[in-house]
C-alpha cells in the first residue's frame, strides 16, 4: 500500500511538472523578446517588426544619411517624398523586399526615424534593423 501510495504522489508531481513545463514554454519567445529588446535599448525600439530610433540630427542630416547607408548596402532607393504631414518618406528596394523609411522632425534638431522592410505580408526586421545601424555609423563619421 505505501508503494502505492508513493507512485501516486511521483506520477501527480510528474504531471504538474509536465504542466508547469508546457504552460512556460509558450511563454519563451516572450522572454526572449523582451531580453533582446531590453540589449538594444539605446539603440532602437521593435513593433511588429517596425525599427524605430531617434536621432539628435536635423531630418536633411538624417535624410542623406539614411539614403548613404542604402546606397552602401546596395539598397536601390526608389523615391523620396514629402507626405502632408511635412513628414520625409523614402522608399527602397532590395531584392524580393520593400523597403519604407519615415523621418518624422520632432524638433529642428530631432528626428525620428521608423524603417520598415516588407517581403510580402511578412515584416523583415533584420534587414530593417541592419538600415537603422548603418544610419547610425554613417551619421557617426559626420
């Protein structure tokens, strides 16, 4: 009876383990997301795969180094033009992705700047991310 007993408590702890186990596994990518954005804090900002930064730079400063650092990563940038809300909109290609940058002046010398990379309905936050770094190494030279 007392074995009995004893595998009864093994298989319950085994199965709230295994629960345990399940139900936290789902919770994984959270943690990981949270960890990988919490590293690049000061470097840029994800949202559904949207790269979002801010730089200390007039948007022309961060314009021509945004189209610079396309140019450099082969990124053939398409058009450039100003949206009614005096916000600049580039647009770029490379490869089989569409490629969308807005610069959004906050102040005379602050400008946001948000890159989204498309491949169909899928968002490529790599290559977005990759665009924002370059940005920022260019207008670091400056």
């Amino acid at each position: 009876m007392h074995m009995l007993k004893f595998r009864s408590q093994t298989i319950r702890s085994a199965i709230a383990v295994l629960v345990l186990a399940i139900g936290t596994a789902g919770c994984d990518p959270i943690t990981l997301t949270a960890a990988s954005l919490g590293a690049g804090v000061g470097l840029s900002h994800t949202l559904g795969g949207i790269i979002y930064r801010t730089f200390t730079a007039p948007l022309k400063t961060v314009e021509n180094g945004s189209v610079e650092a396309m140019h450099d990563m082969g990124v053939k940038v398409v058009s450039r033009s100003t949206n009614k809300m005096g916000e600049r909109v580039i647009n770029a290609t490379a490869k089989d992705r569409e490629i969308e940058v807005l610069l959004e002046p906050l102040t005379p010398r602050t400008t946001r700047m948000r890159v989204i990379a498309s491949n169909g309905l899928l968002k490529d936050s790599a290559t977005a991310q990759e665009i924002m770094l370059q940005t920022e190494r260019v207008l670091s030279k400056g």
